[in-house]
C-alpha cells in the first residue's frame, strides 16, 4: 500500500536539468545577442519570442515535475509531460534545425544535450505516469470493494428467491 511509484531516473534528469537550464540559457542568449545584427526582422522577433516563452514554460515545467514525480501527484506530472511534449521539444527541436537561424556550433551543442534532457523526460514521464494511474486506479476500485462489503445493497448479491418472483396481473398462479 505504500509502495513508492515516484521515478528516480526522471527525478535525476530534473535534478541535472535545473542546473543545466541556465548554462543552456546564457549560452543562447550570448549567441543570439552577437549573430543578432546577421538575422532577418522576422527571426528576430521569433527568437526573441522562442527565448521568452522558453524560459517561462522551462522553469513552469520544472516545477510541475518536481511536484508530480516527489509527490506522486499526476495532474502535475501530466502538466509537465504535455509542456515538455507538446512546448518544449517543438521549440528545441525548432532551434536545432531550422538552418535560417544562422545557427553556431555552440548552440547546436547546448540545443543537442537539451533535447536529449527532454525527450528522455518525455519517456521516462509517460512511463511514470501510466505506473501512477494504475496504482490510484486500483486503489480506487480496491476501495470501493471494501465500501461495497462493509454496507451492502439490499439484493444486489442474491439473484434467486422472492426477490426474483415479479407478479404478473391477469395470471393464475401454477
């Protein structure tokens, strides 16, 4: 009953990935700021866009998985893994391969590790999630089978005797 469901492979790459973020951070920031004047207007609003949304959904994210994965909660831990699905990985994914980024070996090198933090926190998310909700599942339907027995419903049990016997107007009986 007190079995711990909580993922210490997705609870490391966390732990590695909130000190990775702002080495990530700085290091984009820095290669956005000197090749910034060689882009066009319209990649520089979205990169500077991409590195604000960036950041917020990263640390939200990081959030969601600390609280998910320590506590065992699964709307958090679901939160992190759409965020990290669904947000993240397109936007890293974006800035590792879109080559009119004028895109310099340092970024593909900090793009490359994050995205390898993150599609590993996507497996690792998904498994821990579906081990979760299995466990409250059964816990749920273990718990609704002790209420069953401990109040029972009149009938429910027993299908033969009077109980089954519905007069019928208009018959004699045989």
């Amino acid at each position: 009953d007190n079995e711990i469901i909580s993922s210490l492979p997705l609870q490391m790459s966390l732990y590695f990935n909130v000190y990775y973020f702002p080495f990530w951070w700085l290091s984009t920031v820095v290669t956005l700021y000197l090749k910034y004047p060689d882009l066009s207007d319209y990649y520089k609003f979205i990169l500077v866009t991409i590195m604000i949304l960036a950041s917020l959904i990263e640390v939200i994210r990081l959030y969601l998985g600390y609280m998910g994965n320590l506590q065992e909660k699964v709307p958090e831990l679901a939160g992190f893994w759409l965020l990290s699905l669904l947000l993240q990985l397109p936007i890293i994914l974006f800035l590792l391969f879109n080559e009119g980024l004028k895109i310099q070996p340092l970024e593909r090198a900090v793009h490359i590790v994050f995205a390898f933090f993150l599609a590993f926190q996507v497996i690792t998310a998904f498994v821990t999630l579906k081990r979760m909700v299995n466990k409250l599942a059964t816990h749920f339907h273990l718990k609704e089978f002790h209420r069953l027995e401990e109040q029972p419903v009149p009938g429910f049990y027993s299908l033969g005797g009077e109980e089954r016997a519905v007069p019928m107007a208009g018959r004699a009986p045989t």
